[in-house]
C-alpha cells in the first residue's frame, strides 16, 4: 500500500465520520450509518486484503467512538471488520459488476443490511438487547433506511470518486 492510497482512505473515513456526526437521530436518536457508504466505497475502490483490513478496523474505532448507541462500541467494532472482509469476498466474487454505479449501489446496501444484522446481533448477544422485538424494531427502522441511503449516496458518490482516482492514478483497478 503506498502513502497515496492511505491517505485517500483516511479521507474517505473522515469523510465518513462527519457524516456520522451531522446525520441526524431517526428513532430513539439512532442514526443511520453514513461511515458504511464510505468504507465500501474504499474497499471497491483499494480492494486487496490490507487495504480492507485497515479501513474494517479503522471505521470500527471511529464508530465505536461516536456510537450514540448504548453499549455499542464492541457491536460496532465487530460488525465494521466483519462486514468489511464480506463486502470484499462480495466484490471479488462479482469484480465486473461490481465496478458499475448499479453494482456498487446493490453492494452498498447489501454491505449495510448485513452490517446492520451484525451489529444488532452483537448487541443482542453482548449488551443484551432485549429480545427478538426490539432486534426487528430496529432493523426496520434504522437498518433498511440506511440501506436505502447508503445505496442512493454510492449512486451519486462512486462515478465521482471513481473519476478522481483514475485522473489522480491513486488506484490500478478504477
């Protein structure tokens, strides 16, 4: 990994993060998460194993530091790494269709749906949410919309950011 390709990544996470922070609540003051979009869109845009790695545990850290989510910092750090190197296994399974704007928005929420089960998982099991109610509660409300955001932001977010990296000669695979 060079230095060009770490900082463009540590852009696109800190890009994420304020996103994170100036989305706003949508039920009980959950937010959705905004830093998904740009981790999938560096994992599409660096995808090798370190590259994936990294921003996995990078996003974890950050999310567990601003989570608004009680008692989610290990859920949120679990659910970034796993869902990382899935939407990687995803990318790499299907690289050419996964390289369009329709296939990196598909990806996108797929990537956040199983983020979101992840996290809720971890939360059911960790932090103890209480019960299958709460789990369904929340994944209707929070994670499809977000899904459906996440989707949407890739639409208009990938071409551009696909454009730039190509002129900039950052990545081989753009």
């Amino acid at each position: 990994m060079n230095v060009r390709a770490l900082v463009s990544m540590a852009l696109l996470v800190g890009i994420g993060a304020v996103l994170h922070a100036v989305i706003p609540g949508l039920f009980f003051g959950m937010k959705p998460d905004m830093m998904l979009a740009m981790m999938f869109l560096a994992i599409l845009l660096f995808p090798n194993v370190k590259a994936v790695g990294l921003v996995g545990v990078v996003t974890g850290l950050i999310s567990a530091m601003t989570t608004t989510f009680p008692g989610g910092q290990l859920p949120n750090m679990i659910d970034k790494i796993i869902t990382a190197f899935v939407v990687f296994a995803l990318a790499t399974l299907m690289k050419a269709y996964s390289q369009t704007v329709i296939g990196a928005s598909v990806l996108a929420a797929v990537g956040t749906v199983i983020s979101g089960g992840v996290f809720l998982a971890a939360a059911l099991l960790l932090v103890g949410l209480p019960g299958g109610a709460m789990f369904s509660a929340l994944f209707v409300t929070i994670v499809l919309p977000t899904a459906a955001l996440n989707a949407v932001a890739m639409a208009i977010i990938y071409p551009i950011a696909s454009s730039i990296f190509r002129r900039m000669n950052v990545t081989a695979h753009v």
